[in-house]
C-alpha cells in the first residue's frame, strides 16, 4: 500500500496548524503588548495638567483595530479548514472502514484459534495476558506447556538486557552440537561479549584465560582479533576494534538467540498470527478491488475454489518454491506438476498435454526450435 499520499497530505494540515498557531500566538502577543503599554501609561504620574485618560484609550483602541487580529487570521483558518476537509477523503480513499465485503463464510475450528492465539502471547513474553486468556477461553494444556518453554526464553533474554551473560551461556553450551548443525555461531558470539567484558572490568591475565578456555576450540581464527584487543585494554573504545563495544552487538545476540532457540524447540522465529496478520493486510486491497466490481455476485464468491486475482505477497511470505506454468500462466500443483522436457526448459504437465494432444505427437517448445517428445518429459520437484 503506498502511504506517500496520505502522508503528504498529512503534512499538509501539519503545516497549515503551524502556520496559524504561530500567527495567533503572534497577534496576542501584539495586543498583550500593546494593552501593557497603555496599562503603564494609565499608571503613570503627570504632573501639571490633567492627564487624559480618554485620548490614551482612544489609542489604544486604534492600536487594536490596526493589528485586526480576527480579519488577519481568517484566510489562514480557511486554509487550515479545507485541508482538514481533503485529509478524510484522503484516508477513505486507501484505508477502507469496511472490511467485511472480502470476507468469505469459512469454518475454522476454534479450538485451533484459541491455541494460536494463546501461543502468540507466550512467544511475546506477555504471560499475565496469556494466562487469563487460557482460563477463560478453556485452552487445552498444550498451550500451557508452551509457557515453560518460551518462559525460559525470556528469563536468557531479561538476563541478556542487564548485560548478565550467564543464562545463555550455559543454554548454549547445553545446545552446542545442535546450534553447530545450524550453522549458528551464537556461542562464539556470547564469549566475544563476555570477554569483552572481562577486559572491560577485570584483568588482561582473566580475559586470556578465557579466551584459551573457551575460544580456542570453537573458533581458532577469532583468536588473533581477541588478542588484539588486548593492546588496547582500557581504552577499547580508540582502537580499531570499538565496534565490540556497540550494544547493537548486544542486541544481534538477542535476536540470534531467539531464532535459535525457536528453531531448536520446533517453533518459528515470528509468531504464526503476526505474519497471518500481515499478510492479510498486503492482500486485503486486490480483494477489496475485486469485491467492488463483484458487488452484485456474493455468491459466486462464496463458491469460489481459487482466488480469481492475482495476490502479490513480498518475499518474506514466501515459504515454499513455487512454479507458474509460463503458458498457462498458472500456479503449478500436485495434479497439475511441472515438467522438464528434453530441451531443459519446463512447462506444467497440462499445458503439455494440450500441446501434444495428450502425448499423441511432438510440438515444439514455445521458447526454442526443439521438438519435444512429451513421453520423454520428467516431472521436477522443488
């Protein structure tokens, strides 16, 4: 969804509340002034003549009448008031208060939902709110037991924010093998930070025996930059090296940790109903657009098996190789699988069979001079 008009046009009423804020606040500060002025004037001694009052007030009020706050000010709230009118248009125009038109009658099974949504307080660390969720809405134990799993998590990660690095050494070292069959290398990145904080706080002779404990056999070539910083213990921070000293060091350990340790308990490192959440928001406008110009045929889209547009969802929704037949121009599926012809290109199997006349004779593929002999064609698996 572009936001760039809305946020335009936000800017835009922004700029305009500015404007006349600032214009108020400079006319009554003018007649503030002014009225202090003659207020001095009043209270002021004359001696010899009567002073006239009279004359002092008429200025005043011609002072008054010269600034014309009201008449100055009117063309600017007029400005302000039509940009304030434009901006719902503006937010109608992408943001639909209905939803409910490209919502189609599918049974869910409940008892799945509470579970979803009970999980997703847990893996948010939110255990009061899932709690009272699980109680009242009567969730099954599994539920439950994700709560000790994730309660864990959360202890490391508290631990982690006030820089106590223990929890999560001790969870690594007791996942070692299984992290080193990731391909993680969060155990090196925990005793990088710990030595730091060694050389950091206490002695050279601390951080190196550290580093020989631990590092030497995970890590050899770590080594050298650790035993670099050594020159600079104490003044870490104008050495080459500072970058160790970042809390964003901090805060990819964090994130690292998380993903592992989901992984390793057999859970995904977002939570199932956020990602549900935002892909339904990135493919919710194509299904409105439909739905407008379906106005009149609800039930056909009740009824309907396939969605009838294309939903583009970004990369990060994409969870499974997919192959669109570049014939056909559809989604490949377990009826419908692609298939490999002997010239290396691939088509789906329907849109061979068609072009064959089920297998009966050769065609040609549609992007080289091959004859292609659909018998010879293999179906390929992603």
């Amino acid at each position: 969804m572009d936001l760039n008009p809305i946020k335009d046009a936000f800017d835009r009423v922004a700029k305009r509340q500015k404007l006349l804020s600032s214009k108020t606040q400079e006319m009554i500060d003018h007649t503030i002034q002014e009225i202090e002025k003659a207020f001095e004037m009043l209270h002021s001694e004359h001696p010899g003549a009567e002073f006239d009052y009279k004359s002092v007030l008429g200025e005043l009020k011609k002072k008054l009448q010269a600034i014309a706050a009201p008449s100055q000010l009117e063309n600017t709230q007029k400005e302000l008031n039509l940009a304030l009118s434009k901006y719902p248009k503006t937010l109608e125009k992408s943001f639909h208060p209905d939803i409910a038109k490209a919502y189609r009658n599918v049974e869910f099974d409940s008892q799945t939902v509470k579970q979803i949504i009970a999980c997703h307080f847990y893996r948010q660390g939110l255990f009061d709110v899932s709690d009272c969720f699980v109680n009242e809405a009567k969730e099954p134990q599994c539920a439950v037991q994700m709560r000790s799993l994730f309660s864990e998590m959360y202890l490391i990660l508290e631990a982690l924010k006030n820089r106590d690095l223990e929890p999560a050494l001790k969870w690594a070292a007791a996942n070692s093998e299984k992290l080193k069959e990731n391909g993680s290398d969060l155990q090196l990145q925990l005793h990088r930070l710990h030595f730091v904080e060694l050389l950091q706080s206490r002695s050279k002779d601390e951080a190196i025996t550290y580093v020989r404990t631990h590092v030497a056999s995970i890590h050899l070539s770590e080594i050298q930059k650790l035993m670099g910083c050594l020159l600079w213990a104490g003044k870490l921070d104008q050495s080459v090296y500072s970058q160790l000293l970042s809390s964003t060091n901090w805060n990819a350990v964090a994130d690292e940790l998380t993903k592992q340790y989901c992984y390793l308990i057999g859970q995904s490192f977002e939570s199932p109903l956020s990602v549900t959440i935002a892909a339904g928001f990135q493919g919710l406008p194509p299904l409105l657009k439909f739905m407008t110009v379906m106005a009149g045929k609800k039930q056909e889209w009740q009824t309907m098996k396939h969605l009838p547009v294309p939903v583009e969802l970004g990369s990060e929704f994409q969870f499974h190789s997919i192959f669109i037949c570049p014939v056909s121009k559809e989604q490949s599926t377990d009826e419908n699988p692609p298939m490999l012809m002997s010239c290396g290109h691939v088509l789906c199997k329907q849109s061979i069979n068609k072009m064959s006349k089920n297998s009966s004779k050769p065609f040609k593929c549609p992007y080289c001079p091959s004859d292609i002999d659909a018998t010879e064609c293999k179906q390929i698996h992603f």
